[in-house]
C-alpha cells in the first residue's frame, strides 16, 4: 500500500507547478491549476497471472505552487532508505529510485524512467520499477499523460485529487494527507 500512495506523491511531484532542484538538476516550471492525468499501470505478482489490462485511470488534480513544493520535499529524500536521482535538461530527463527497505520493511524497490516536459502544460512520464521482500516479488510498468486543462474549480482545494463525473469533480483524497500516510515521521503526527 505504501509503494502505490508514494507512486501518487511522485506523480505529484512529477505534475510540478514550480521549478523544483535535484542536485544540479532543476525541473521545468509546470502552469498551476487543474490537471488531468491518464495512467495505464501494469503491476505483475510473481506466482499471479500477468497484468493486461490497458483501460486507463484518470485522476484530476488541482496543483499550486505550495502543494508542488510539498510534494517535491517528500521525493527529494524525506523517505528514509531510499535514493532518488533525476538527470536532464530542456524537456527531457530520467529518474531512478531506490530503496533499501519497503516502508520500513524487509525488501528493495527499484526503478527507473522517463519525464517529458511540453511547455508548461503536458508531462509524459514513462517509469518501471520492481519490488522484492521476503512475501512477494511484483514489477510495475507505468505510462502517464499528465495535461493542465485549466483553472481549478471553485470549490476544489489545492491539492485535491479525485474524478470527473458528468461534469462535476468527486474527490478522493488530498496529496497532504497522502503524504502523512507515505512519510509518518516527516508530518508532525
């Protein structure tokens, strides 16, 4: 559960609405609002029959430059065991993460991947990674077209994620409390 709820912060992270700097690599700014975010994921057990299914998943977030911000601290390195690395410039980098324990427990996450940026507006991330523990083994293979579409409505937070149902946004969660989930140590509770 908390390998998935991190993948939701990444992709927080990932959707910035401002420039965020790993080591000597600076993220371009992304346009603050409403975003929408199309996800196929595939998530593999070992011992399971393999993952098809390519219907996507889209979640509307509304981004600010505060919630970005937030978000880029949790993946800069508030996980304890785990290392990120993002290489790049202009439009076009790469991520790898790794992490010598799962949440504390026994195991490893690897992974790696891609992050387009066009303009200030779209973000394509292509990422894979694996998990081995002492329980299971599971690999995932992720694509995400994440496209601003425009200002976030009236009465959704920043922060916010959820659907869109007959035009009318339904939320799921917020990414601040996502993060005190993932990062219990890092958020005071």
């Amino acid at each position: 559960m908390r390998f998935v709820l991190h993948r939701i912060v990444l992709f927080a992270a990932c959707t910035a609405a401002a420039p965020a700097a790993f080591a000597s690599v600076t993220l371009p700014p992304m346009k603050p609002g409403f975003w929408q975010a199309t996800m196929v994921m595939h998530m593999n057990m070992a011992g399971q029959p393999p993952d098809t299914d390519n219907t996507p998943n889209v979640v509307y977030s509304c981004l600010s430059a505060q919630t970005i911000a937030e978000a880029m601290k949790q993946m800069g390195g508030a996980i304890p065991g785990c290392a990120f690395d993002i290489a790049g410039s202009g439009g076009s980098y790469t991520i790898t993460t790794s992490c010598a324990s799962i949440g504390g427990m026994p195991g490893k996450l690897t992974g790696s991947g891609t992050m387009e940026f066009n303009g200030d507006r779209e973000m394509i991330m292509k990422d894979s990674s694996s998990m081995v523990s002492p329980s299971m083994s599971m690999k995932t293979d992720m694509s995400d077209d994440s496209k601003w579409v425009g200002q976030c409505p009236a009465d959704v937070a920043p922060g916010d994620f959820g659907k869109m149902v007959n035009g009318v946004f339904q939320k799921a969660g917020n990414y601040a409390d996502m993060a005190k989930i993932v990062h219990p140590q890092t958020s005071g509770n």
